[in-house]
C-alpha cells in the first residue's frame, strides 16, 4: 500500500515532531548519497529508503525515525537492542554511511564532555567539530557551538600533551553534533552502508539462479541497483536423494531476500529436458541448449511476474558457453533484455563479494543442478544463432517447455521482523502451461 507522503520534507506522514525522547536511548544517524535525490525522484526514493529501514528494523522497539535535513535519526527504544539494530541498518542498500550517536543533555557543558567522551579515544592529528541545528529553539547558533566545543576538545587533548591540530578543510576526524528537539547528539565514527539504491526502486527482473557461486552474486549487485528480484532455478534430481539442488538454490534466496523483503523462487526440474536434448542434439551444442532452453521458461515466467528483463551470473570467458560468441547464440532467443551484472569480474572478485554477503557456504555445498554425465567431453566454443536454430529443429521446444512449465513450484520469502519465513512450495495451478504461468 502506497505511503502518504508529506509534501515539504518528501517523508511518510507518519513522521511525527518529536515531542519527548529519552535522555539515554541510542540514536542511529543514517546518510544516504546524495546523488539519487535530484529533482522531483527525491520524495519516492526517500519514501522508499525510510520503508527499508522501518521494514529491517521490525520487530526491534524503536521510538520514531525523523528525518532533520539530509539524514534519517533512528531513535530506539531500547538501547539493549543496538547491535541488532546496527546488523540490520548494515545491510540496508541505499544507505552511504551510518553511525550510532552519543546522547547529550541540552547544554554547552554536558555537550562538550560528550564530545570528548566521543573522540578522546581515538587516534588522530587533525579534527573538527561540525554542528547541525534543525532545532532552532536551542540557545546557540551551529557556529557558537562549533567553536566552544573545538576549543574544549584542544584543550583536553593538549592537557594530554596529544599534538592535535583544529583542520576545518580535511580532517581526519570530524566530531558532528546534531541539535534536534530532544536531547543533543554527538558522532565521530561513521560505519560505511551497503551503498547503492532503496530497495524496490528501480523495478522487476528476474534472475537466473544456479546454485554455483555466481548468479546468487550477479543478483546481489542487481537488488543493490535498486531492483526487485524473482528468481527461477532448473534442477536436476540427481543420482541419489538429497542430492539435488532445490536446497542450495533455497539458501541462497533466503540470504538474498533480507535486502529486498519479498521474493518468489520458481523450481523447475530440467532432468526430462536435458535428457531429450541429449537424445536429439549435437554433444558438442548441449550446454548452449540447455542455456537456450532455461532463458525461453524463464521469459515466460518473468512475464508472467511483470518483470522487463532477465539477470544471469556470466563473467566474459569463465567457461567455454560464456565466449563472446556463445553468449550471442544463447541471447538470440531473447526479446527482455539480459542484463550479466558480473561479464567484466574475474572469479576473486566474485568469490570476494560471496563470502561478504553469506553466499560462498551455501554455494560450496555439493550438489547436482545439471548432471555431469550429460555434459559434453567437448563443447563447442564458438557458436552461433543459425546453429543452434537448426538443432533445435530436431526438438520439440514447445513441448518440452511446456513439460518444464508444468513442473513448475513456487515457493514464497519473506523477510520479517529479523527473520526469513520460507512457505512451503505449491505447485502451479491444475492444467497451466506455458501460456499461464502466474
Ligand atoms: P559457477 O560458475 O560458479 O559454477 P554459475 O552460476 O555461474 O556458477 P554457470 O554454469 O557458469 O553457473 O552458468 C552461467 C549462468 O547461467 C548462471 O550464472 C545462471 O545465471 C545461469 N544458470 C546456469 N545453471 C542454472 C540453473 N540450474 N538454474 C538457473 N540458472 C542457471
Ligand atoms: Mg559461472
């Protein structure tokens, strides 16, 4: 349901003024880029930032979020649930960097002792003390403020025969202060966020999920971009029970889906298709099929789910279906755009960013989406459209696409206070096929 929002600050209407807050209470000051608030977007991505963080941090007590300038200020209510709130905001794409503040009472002294509480223990040659005053009723101005507390802070830390310098331009560190209504809050130590754009901004694509390490990577950084993922995952049942891939490619979502709250993963078994591309196809040409066969379904799901374009893990060269050449052949049959966030990423790179996000484990695991016997001893490196079209008519594509359709369960994340709740998978409704896939 769409929020109501408040037409001068661009915020749900549910951000009240603060009438009372309490004294000790953590405060997570939040900062979000700049960049995406140009013109007339900045109200729907900051509805859309402010919904993430009010959606991450459920279950959690706060006491409101505001929103004084070009920063969000969590106050909680409950200072023992920081370090979970903290996880949260953490993984909260849209968000540039985030700090917790320290709380101070409404006067200059009990101001500067927080400040030096704040910065005394930490290293540095240069600072500077920087005020905001979104609560105008306060008695001095951010300028007063500035220069009292930088002039206590020097003095403190050359009581402690510390050689620190006052640095307005570039200074290693920067006490900021934040004068709101309630009590006075203090920061120096800023925790980088997980970047890029709010959560379900950008709109709908589907994913191609494997249960290698790539795909799952290759739709982190596009969920980071600001869309919202489905994803459809082929697999085999392998040789023995527990050996297919339904488990990992589950894993996998559910470590996805705190980033974007919702997500629908399509399972659709491909033992029966490879088997007939075995049969009737050229060894050398299988995998390319294969890939042909996988971007075909998943069109018609993504279609079906309202999504405008695919998202696959190929890195440039990794393997011989991903030259230049083969992913053109694979793309022929395509009418969505493709995007392959990770073509220009070597194998460090994307291992790097598994291990960051909780993917590499789940990855790591053994499994069977693709059994080994029908891969070919030699695949073909450079193949073309033209090629693969006259293999394919010696397949039944429609039907085979409709066996894959019909095999189709769906099973349903979500993200909720903290946790993932995964529903048990349904089947698609009695006598669909390929021209009703919800
Ligand atoms: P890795 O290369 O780490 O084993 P991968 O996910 O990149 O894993 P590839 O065999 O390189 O696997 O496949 C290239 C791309 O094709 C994948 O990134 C994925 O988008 C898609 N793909 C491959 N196999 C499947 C599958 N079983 N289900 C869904 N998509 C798949
Ligand atoms: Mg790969």
């Amino acid at each position: 349901m769409p929020l109501p929002y408040d037409r001068r600050s661009g915020l749900p209407a549910d951000i009240l003024p603060v009438t009372q807050t309490h004294m000790s209470n953590p405060v997570i000051v939040v900062h979000y880029h700049e960049l995406w608030l140009k013109g007339g977007n900045r109200r729907f991505f900051l509805g859309k930032l402010f919904t993430a963080l009010r959606q991450s941090l459920q279950g959690i007590s706060i006491e409101r979020i505001e929103q004084p300038g070009d920063r969000f200020l969590v106050r909680l209510g409950d200072a023992a649930l920081l370090d979970e709130a903290l996880r949260r905001v953490e993984r909260v794409f849209g968000v540039a960097y985030y700090a917790v503040a320290r709380p101070a009472e409404r006067e200059m002294e009990a101001l500067c002792r927080a400040a030096w509480d704040e910065i005394g223990p930490l290293a540095f040659a240069t600072f500077a003390v920087r005020a905001k005053r979104s609560d105008k009723t306060f008695a001095h101005s951010a300028m007063e403020i500035e220069s009292a507390v930088g002039r206590y802070l020097l003095q403190k830390l050359h009581g402690q025969g510390r050689d620190v310098r006052v640095h307005l331009k570039h200074p290693e560190v920067t006490c900021r202060i934040e004068v709101t209504p309630g009590p006075l809050l203090v920061y120096a130590q800023k925790i980088p966020g997980a970047g890029g754009l709010p959560p379900n901004t950008a709109g709908r694509m589907t994913c191609l999920l494997s249960g290698g390490f790539d795909s799952a990577v290759a739709a982190y950084h596009m969920i980071k971009r600001g869309s919202h993922l489905n994803f459809v995952h082929f697999y085999g049942t392998g040789a023995r029970p527990g050996e297919s891939s339904l488990h990992v490619a589950s894993g996998l979502v559910r470590t996805l889906v705190p980033y974007q709250f919702r997500a629908k993963l399509y399972r659709v078994p491909f033992d029966g298709i490879q088997r007939e591309i075995v049969r009737y196809a050229p060894e050398k040409l299988r995998v390319l099929l294969y890939r042909r066969m996988m971007l075909k379904i998943t069109e018609l799901i993504a279609r079906r789910s309202r999504s405008l374009a695919l998202v696959t893990g190929d890195s440039l060269g990794q393997v011989a279906s991903q030259t230049l050449r083969n992913l053109a052949a694979i793309d022929a049959v395509a009418t969505m755009p493709v995007f392959r966030p990770l073509i220009g990423t070597d194998k460090t790179e994307i291992l790097a960013t598994a291990r960051k996000i909780g993917t590499y484990d789940i990855s790591s695991e053994p499994f069977h989406d693709c059994c080994p016997v029908f891969l070919p001893r030699s695949p073909e490196l450079y193949g073309s459209a033209k090629q693969l079209a006259e293999a394919e008519n010696g397949l039944d594509v429609p039907g085979l696409i409709d066996q894959g359709i019909r095999g189709i369960t769906v099973q349903r994340f979500a993200y909720t206070d903290g946790q993932v709740h995964a529903a048990e998978p349904t089947g698609l409704r009695e006598g669909q096929s390929s021209t009703a896939v919800a």
